[in-house]
C-alpha cells in the first residue's frame, strides 16, 4: 500500500506560490539541493500544483518506461502548442503512437547517414568565412550552423534568404510566446488584446512560410514517385514524412507535417548546438582533454572531415561528446503528469502530480561520476555505460519518447567537432562571465565569447 503521506520536501519561500519564486530565481541549484536535501524522491509546490522530483534511477526508469503509458508530457510542455501544434514532442496517445510509427523509419540509421556529407559540406561553407583571430560567439555560430544543417536535412533548404525569413518568423512567435509564459496570468489566447493580436499574427506568418516549404517539399516527392530510392539516398526528412504511409494507407495531413516539421526543427538543431557549444568551453578549459582529441583525428581523419564509417573509429570523440552532455545536458529536465493514481517510490502518485527528472542532478550523482563537476571524458571509455543503471545519464530521455533525433544528433555533433577542430580552436575571452539561462534547453547566459586560433 502506496504511503498517504506525501515525500518529505521543502516548504518553499511562499506560502501562496510554494516553491515557484525558488524554482524561478535558480533552478538547477534548485533541483540539486531538493535531492540533496529529500532524497529519492521529494515533493514540493508550485502554487496549487504538487510536484515531485525522482532522482533515483529506478524511480525515474518507472515513470519513463514502466509505466509510460498512465503518464503524459507535463504542464510546462503542453505551453508551447501553440507554435509546436500537436507533433510528437507534444502530442499524447493513440495520435502520438500513429505518428511515431510514421516519422521512425526516417530515422533510421542508414538514412540519417545519408545526411552526412552535407553536415560536413554545410560546416566547411561556416569555416570558409573564419579566419584566424576572429572574434567568434561559439554558441551563435553553432547556432546558425545546426540551423542551416536542419533546415537542409529537413526542407531540403539551400537559400540563406529562405532560411533567414524562416528563422525571423520563427523567432518572434517565440520571443512573444516567451513574453505569455513570464506574465503569471496570461489571458486566454483567444481574448484579443494587442499581445495576442500579434502573436497571433506571428503564427500566422510562420504557417505561411512553412507552407510554402512544404509545398516545395510535396513538388519534389512528386518528381521523385517512380524514381525509385533507396535508404541510403539524401532525401530531406519532410520528403520523407510525405511519403510515410500508415497501416491503412492513410499519408499525414498538411496540418501534421506541418507540426511535426516544426518539431523536429525546434527540437533538433539548438539541442546540438549546444552540446557543441558547451563541448568547447570544456575543452578550451581542460587542454589535455582537447590535445587527445585531435591526436585521435590526426590519427584517423587525418584531416578530413568524418564520415559515417569512421564514427566507430573516433572513440574518444564520442566520449567527449557523452561527457560533455554529462557535465552540460542540453535538456536538464524533463516531466510528466500522471493520468491516474499510480505509485511510485511508496509513495501516492494522484492524478495530476507532475513528476520532474533532471538530467542536471542525476549526471552531477557522485555515487556514479566520481569528481561529478570535473571534465574526463576518459570515464567513459572502459564501459562505464555499461556498469550504471540506465537512468543515471540521460540525456536523451528514455522509454517510448526517448529522442528520436538521437543518432542525428550524435552523428552530427561528432563531424561538427571534428571538422572544425582540425582547423581551429576557439581561445575564450579572459574576460568572459559564463553563466546559465536554463530555459527549455540549458543555454549560456552571455553566450561564450572566444578569438579563433589555427590548429
Ligand atoms: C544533443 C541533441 C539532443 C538532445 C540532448 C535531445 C534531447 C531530447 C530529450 C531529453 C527528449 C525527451 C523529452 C521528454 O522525455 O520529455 C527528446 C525528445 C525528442 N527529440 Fe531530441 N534531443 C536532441 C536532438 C534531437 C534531434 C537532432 C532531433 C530531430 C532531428 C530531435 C527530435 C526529438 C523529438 C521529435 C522528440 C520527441 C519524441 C517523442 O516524444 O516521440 N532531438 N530529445
């Protein structure tokens, strides 16, 4: 029998708002302490709505996979439908389940393969414009670099114009989004002040526009029916969702590509970025790390850029870029509201709870990371994966909705690395304050500030 009582937790700083003002004024201490603090599994308050944070593996194993299915994406999730639609990052059950089945085989691995040569060609065009001592934004520059390789691999997109039109429209339904998010009492979206006039507008422009690429997108699927293609083949991924048929034979609507051609673009290229971005700092702060690094690229690319095949050669890449996620994951938190009483840790999990996981205070568990706050990417290289329980790192998530982007990003993140780091290294500004802004994704304050330098 499920204990009544609720796990033990902080009272927080008000009594109307519970633990929010602590939650808003720093969150990733704020996770840290609440586990350090409550253990296992805690409890808190956002105004009215009860809260639990699982940090213990087991727990977190449970509500991701065991019992995925009496669990949807929480409260904070659900807020940015209106510019993300119902596609799969926000959509629940049976709809989510359909299009799930129809995206997966477009990320398979030997399609997202296909994608390679142009992530490299596309980060060689960025390199073209460097030169050494240039002062550079890292987080900028990955920024525009993840975004045009998206736009690229998604739209089979090529026009910086096209891109840059996108990106504006994109840009200022969020920045107004964000706006809705920071006022306590948003009025109802369909109540017509001047806010929601315009952010009305702004999604309105930015369905044009993606209209406008999907239609592109549905010309060149049509020039290819009766081409044949194989799996291999550089098909941009909305081809691809336009192609998907279901059991039924039933294709997505224009309003779901639509969604989910959002989605991938939102969730895909800023994630990647900054793993990049953060990648960097690290090394440029631990230089034996980033002298291991290019021996191995000396050693294998000598050079070049890599290609799919040399990806299981460039182990030590790949433990930089787990280890990177480790120290700095991308996404630091995740949650879930259950749909029923359930269970978890002893303790009554009632309908409406939300469960939050963070990847911020399981990667930082020194019972697993010895030296949590230290970069060693060489931890990852005798198995460690392996020897700790799944859901001690993860920073793709897990269960049913694990990323589905997680091989692209992996893929892309290490020819990225590699291609720019033969040629340059990135000497931070002395000066420079980094800092987080944990948003959905964890981003650099002050962005990272650092002069180019020849390898
Ligand atoms: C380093 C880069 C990335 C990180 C750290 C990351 C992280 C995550 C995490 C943690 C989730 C699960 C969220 C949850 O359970 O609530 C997720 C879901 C998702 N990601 Fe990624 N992601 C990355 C790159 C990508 C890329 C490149 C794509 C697409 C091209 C992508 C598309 C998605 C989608 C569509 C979902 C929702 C899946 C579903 O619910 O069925 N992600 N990602």
């Amino acid at each position: 029998m499920p204990s009544d009582q609720l796990p033990p937790g902080p009272r927080g700083s008000s009594w109307l708002g519970g633990s929010l003002r602590d939650f808003t004024a720093r969150r990733l201490d704020f996770f840290l302490d609440v586990a350090r603090d409550y253990g296992p599994l805690a409890s808190f308050r956002f105004g009215p709505r009860r809260m639990f944070l699982a940090s213990d593996p087991a727990l977190i194993e449970q509500v991701l996979v065991t019992d995925a299915k009496h669990y949807i994406k929480h409260f904070g999730a659900r807020m940015y439908k209106p510019v993300l639609g119902n596609g799969l990052v926000t959509s629940e059950g049976e709809f989510w389940l359909r299009q799930r089945r129809l995206s997966q085989p477009a990320f398979l691995k030997q399609r997202v393969h296909s994608y390679a040569p142009a992530m490299a060609e596309l980060t060689r065009r960025m390199l073209a414009d460097w030169r050494p001592g240039k002062w550079v934004d890292v987080q900028y520059e990955f920024s525009g670099l993840t975004s045009a390789i998206a736009l690229k691999t998604l739209f089979g997109l090529e026009s910086t114009e096209d891109r840059a039109t996108f990106v504006e429209a994109l840009r200022e339904a969020f920045d107004l989004m964000s706006a809705r998010f920071r006022t306590v009492l948003a009025v109802p979206r369909w109540v017509p002040t001047p806010a929601n006039r315009k952010l009305k507008r702004a999604i309105r422009h930015l369905d044009t526009v993606m209209d406008g690429f999907i239609a592109a997108g549905k010309k060149r699927a049509a020039e290819r029916e009766g081409q044949g293609s194989t799996a291999g083949e550089a098909v941009d991924l909305l081809t691809r969702l336009l192609a998907a048929r279901d059991e039924d034979g039933s294709a997505m609507t224009p309003r779901q590509l639509r969604d989910e051609a959002m989605t991938l673009y939102l969730a895909g290229h800023e994630t990647t970025a900054l793993t990049l971005s953060w990648a960097w700092l690290l090394l440029a702060q631990n230089p034996a790390a980033e002298d291991r690094l290019v021996a191995e690229w000396k050693a294998v690319l000598g050079g070049r850029s890599p290609t799919p095949d040399d990806l299981p050669n460039l182990p030590y890449t790949d433990a930089v870029i787990a280890e990177a996620m480790r120290v700095y994951p991308p996404v630091y938190l995740i949650g879930r509201e259950a749909t029923k009483e359930l269970e978890l840790g002893g303790y009554r999990v009632k309908k409406g709870y939300t469960i939050f996981m963070s990847q911020w205070v399981n990667h930082r568990d020194p019972a697993y990371f010895p030296d949590p706050g230290a970069f060693k990417p060489e931890r990852w290289l005798d198995g460690l994966a392996k020897r700790i329980p799944k859901y001690a790192y993860y920073p793709f998530g897990g269960g049913p909705r694990v990323c589905i982007g997680n091989t692209f990003a992996l893929m892309e993140a290490a020819i990225l690395l590699a291609t720019v780091g033969q040629r340059y290294r990135f000497t931070l500004d002395p000066a420079a304050v980094i800092d987080f802004d944990p948003q959905i994704t964890l981003l650099p304050k002050y962005g990272i500030p650092a002069t180019l330098a020849a390898r």
